[in-house]
C-alpha cells in the first residue's frame, strides 16, 4: 500500500511500535546516599560522572567535584573570580572517586586527579571525567583549564592520567592528549566531555564542541559532537573526517550496542531528547525519542571496553542535577537513574509511552514578567482595535 511520510518512517525505527523498540524507554531515578552537600549552602558540588565500572565485587565511579569556600559568582563575573572563589561550577574543581556496593549508597575515597602546578594543562580545574579500561590499566580523561570558566568562554582541552587499580594512585600525563582544532575549526575553542569506548578494536573517544564564541556571541550558540580514534590511550588522537557525528546533545553518552554504538542526546539541539545509532560508530540516526532523559548521564556498562561486537544496553547508571541550590547557593548533585535500554533486560513498565503530571508541575513552568506585559499590551491593542471597529459601524 501507499504510505505517507510518517507511515514509512516507522519502519526507520529499530520496532514500528515503540514498546517493541529496545532503544526506549522511560527513566526512574533515585537519590544517593553516602555524599554530604554541606547543608547545600553552595560550596560543594557533585558533578558528570564517569560510568561507573565494577571491580572485584566493587562499583567505582569518578565525578567533579567542588569544595570551595563560596559558592560559584557566574560566567558573566569572571573576572572577579580567584584562586579561591569560583566562576562556574565547574571551576575551582578536582575529579574525585566514590565507590558502592549497591549503586545507591556511595562511600567518598577522595581526590583521585588534583589540580596539577601552574603552567600545566588543568592548574585552573579538572572536570568530567570519564573512565576507560585498556589492557589491564586505568585511564581517567577529564576536561583541563587554564583560565576561569568565562573569561573567554569555556575554553579547554583534554588531558589524561593512569593507574594500575581503579584505587589508584593516579599519575597525570600532564599535557594534552586531544587538542582543540585550529582556528576556523567548528571546534576550535574546546573540546569537552570525553567519552572513550573501545570499538572495533581501537579507541574511540566522543567529545562535546560548542562552535560559537560564548559568551560573546551567544545567540549563535551550537553543539556537535566529534570523534577522535587512537590506539592507546596517550595518542595520538586522529579526528574523524566527518566531524562533527551528532548535531545534538549536550554532555556525551556512548555505548556499544549490538554490532554499532547508541547515543543519548540530551538537551542542546533539534534532535534533542533522542536516542540515536549508528551501525559504524559515525553515522548517526534517531531510534527513540524520549521523555525526562538522564542529564550528563555515565552508564553503568560493562562490555564499553570489552570489543565484543555485540554490545548489550545499559539498565542503570549515574547522573547529575544542576539545579539543586537555591539562589545564590548553586551546587550539583549526583543521582542514579534506571531504564530499560537492554538486550538482556525485559521491563514493560519502563516501555510506557506517556508520563502522566500533576498540574503544579506544568504550572512552575510559568510566563516571565516580561512576558506577561508582552500578553497585556498585545490584549490592549486588539481590544483598541475591535473597538474602533465598532465604533465605525
């Protein structure tokens, strides 16, 4: 039979109906327990966490942290900010390690990368970590700052370091491992959110580019995702041609899944809120659209490093909320969400398709100030205008 667009378009899904679809699902989470915010007054903050990684009968995750004697000031502050007082959240911070029996109660072991000495890539901050496991060692890669968060942006490379045990102890390559392009680049200003997988035998690191200079120019404000395979870990790193691979997103999220790689793209972008695949690892199309999605998300995944070819989903793993202070006390916090992404895993209640809210819930969604005038004096002039229409006859 003929078939109109979205008909046709079905059939571009991994299942026609979405709760045979095993790139959906909905998304529960939970608080965690075991990490102490500091009365959430703003000074501590808990954010991007790697995947955590299962050793010896032991969850291990990585994530950034901020213990700082204030609250961040803002981007658009900079300038103002010091060695002790922070821009961002992000700023000020060292990548620290928590480990867990369960995935819900988290015991904090300490620094495991430091802010390494002035001039070295990260003296500023070492954030978002991601972990990668390869012959037999420990790779830790995380987002390394030479200058405060808004100064000139969120500019920033990526830098690495080593263990023998996921316990540590840590040594920093000190240098950059993947280098921001060059000038005219579309990620010429920072490459963010490293997310190494092993695929098809070699490394394959995701990486997050806003291609604008923020803050300057926000209005132009876009995000891609790039590619970078190595085969170790130190480099080097060659930069996909086709940079950059997804269009939308905002932090990375890559797993292997069957014989390609599945994506969560979250927040930034019009296709946003999707999951998507790509058979070769490159060429990216939507599987899913999804509701309340994990924002920074690090999937508990425990055949990322394994180069099956037959990757198997994900059904839990850690995230953050950004949004956890009150004004003037802003902090991040990190959760587990659970879902239903697996080969191996068969949940019907995570393949529902609608979310049901109460009404308070649509309702903190409200109207500015500014739009509400907006709304008032669009209402004057058309009831000026019926009347005068009035007046006339």
């Amino acid at each position: 039979m003929e078939l109109s667009a979205a008909a046709d378009r079905m059939f571009d899904y991994p299942a026609p109906r979405v709760q045979d679809n095993e790139l959906f699902s909905q998304f529960k989470y939970t608080p965690l327990k075991g990490l102490d915010n500091h009365d959430g007054d703003g000074t501590i903050t808990r954010r991007d966490p790697s995947r955590p990684i299962l050793v010896d009968g032991q969850y291990h995750v990585w994530y950034t942290k901020r213990d700082t004697a204030t609250p961040p000031i803002g981007a658009s502050r900079a300038s103002e900010a010091t060695d002790t007082i922070p821009s961002t959240d992000w700023d000020l911070c060292e990548v620290w390690h928590a480990t867990s029996a369960d995935g819900f109660t988290w015991e904090e072991q300490g620094v495991a990368v430091a802010r390494p000495p002035q001039p070295i890539p990260g003296w500023r901050s070492v954030a978002t970590p991601e972990i990668l496991v390869w012959k037999g060692k420990y790779y830790l890669y995380y987002q390394a700052f030479v200058q405060a968060s808004g100064l000139k942006g969120d500019w920033c490379a990526v830098s690495i370091s080593t263990a023998d045990s996921p316990n540590g102890p840590w040594t920093a390559a000190n240098k950059t491992i993947i280098h921001t392009g060059e000038e005219g680049d579309w990620d010429q200003d920072a490459v963010h959110d490293p997310f190494p997988v092993v695929y098809q035998g070699r490394i394959h690191v995701y990486y997050k580019a806003a291609y604008n200079k923020w803050p300057d120019v926000r209005d132009k404000y876009a995000v891609g995702h790039g590619l970078a395979v190595a085969d170790d870990p130190l480099g080097p790193y060659q930069k996909h041609r086709l940079n950059p691979v997804m269009t939308s997103g905002h932090e990375t999220t890559y797993f292997p899944f069957k014989k390609g790689i599945a994506a969560l793209a979250i927040k930034d972008g019009n296709e946003r809120d999707t999951i998507q695949y790509a058979d070769d690892g490159v060429n990216f199309r939507i599987a899913s659209v999804v509701s309340l999605p994990p924002i920074a998300a690090g999937p508990f995944t425990p055949d990322a490093f394994t180069n099956s070819g037959n990757g198997r989903g994900i059904t839990w793993g850690l995230c953050h909320f950004t949004n956890a202070g009150t004004p003037g006390k802003g902090h991040s916090i990190l959760a587990r969400f659970d879902c239903d992404l697996s080969l191996d895993w068969d949940d019907p209640s995570l393949k529902r398709s609608g979310l049901w809210f109460r009404p308070d819930i649509y309702f903190k969604q409200a109207l500015s100030g500014a739009q509400r005038k907006r709304i008032a004096k669009a209402n004057d002039v058309v009831i000026s205008g019926d009347q005068a229409i009035d007046d006339a006859k």
